[in-house]
C-alpha cells in the first residue's frame, strides 16, 4: 500500500482488452480512473505490409494522381537502404517518432503523379502527405477514396503537407 509504481509496470501486469483502474492524485485528492480497454501501441508508419491491421486497398488513383499509404518498405524503395537520412523530415519523424492515435489512423501519400496532358504542371508533386480532401481531415486510405467518391462539386481538392 502507498507504493509508487511506473504507469509501465501497471500496463506490463494487464492484457490486452482487459479493463485497468488507476488511484492518482491530483491536487491533494484521490481520483480514481479507469481505462476501459488497454491495446497495444501501433505505430504510425508500418514497418511491414503483412497482417496489417486495417485491411484495405494498398493505392487508389484519381485524376492521374497515385495516393498510397506512408511506411518504411515504401521510404526504403523510394529513399534506399539510408532513407532515415535521405528522406523529408516529416516522414522521418513520423516513421521513428510517431504512433496512431486510432488502429485504423494512416498517413496517406500522394507518391507521384501519372504523366497526361490534364496533369501537366502537375509533376512536380511527390511524396506529399494527404492532409484533407476538401475540409475533411483524412483517416486513412479507405477514407479518403470515400471523401473522394462523395465528393459533388465541380472540383475536388486535396491539401497536401508542404515539405
């Protein structure tokens, strides 16, 4: 009783969907607080394309612009072996740094864009973070095919990270 213990030990002695109560302190008084479900980090950038958590498709096109999902297989092709030093810092920092804040969460990339007389001006955009596709924040691949089929104006915008 009275023993402080690491929030690492707590969550080292529970598995994983099983229920965690925690006693704090807070301002000279007790709280108690549950976490209803523990489950493992995921990272944001994944390290490998097997078993992956959300399945789905791997790359959708629209408009001659090639959109794919961010992780290391796809900086190490794009970047080779030292891609930690040759790739943006952005996805750098995402890919060692970063976790998801949801199982499904991805970053989703614009890689490249298909050489057409209607992407002309165009082709200078690559490896581009997919931040929203028009005022809607994107969650992942699936999602942003989704926000694009839905999409009913005239035009469809994407906003891309600047790196």
């Amino acid at each position: 009783k009275h023993e402080r213990v690491t929030y690492s030990w707590l969550v080292a002695q529970k598995f994983f969907g099983e229920k965690a109560t925690l006693t704090v302190l807070r301002e000279g008084k007790e709280l108690e607080l549950e976490i209803p479900s523990l489950y493992p980090e995921v990272p944001l950038v994944p390290v490998h394309l097997f078993n992956k958590p959300v399945p789905g498709p791997s790359y959708f096109i629209v408009a001659g612009l090639v959109f794919t999902v961010l992780s290391e297989p796809l900086l190490e092709s794009e970047f080779g072996s030292d891609w930690e030093h040759k790739a943006p810092v952005e996805m750098v920092k995402s890919a060692i740094q970063s976790r998801a804040d949801s199982r499904d969460q991805q970053l989703v990339l614009l890689t490249q864009v298909l050489a057409h007389e209607l992407t002309m001006g165009y082709d200078h955009l690559e490896n581009m973070q997919l931040i929203a596709v028009g005022d809607v924040p994107v969650l992942n691949l699936r999602h942003a095919m989704e926000l694009t089929e839905a999409c009913e104006g005239p035009y469809l915008r994407f906003n891309l990270q600047q790196n």
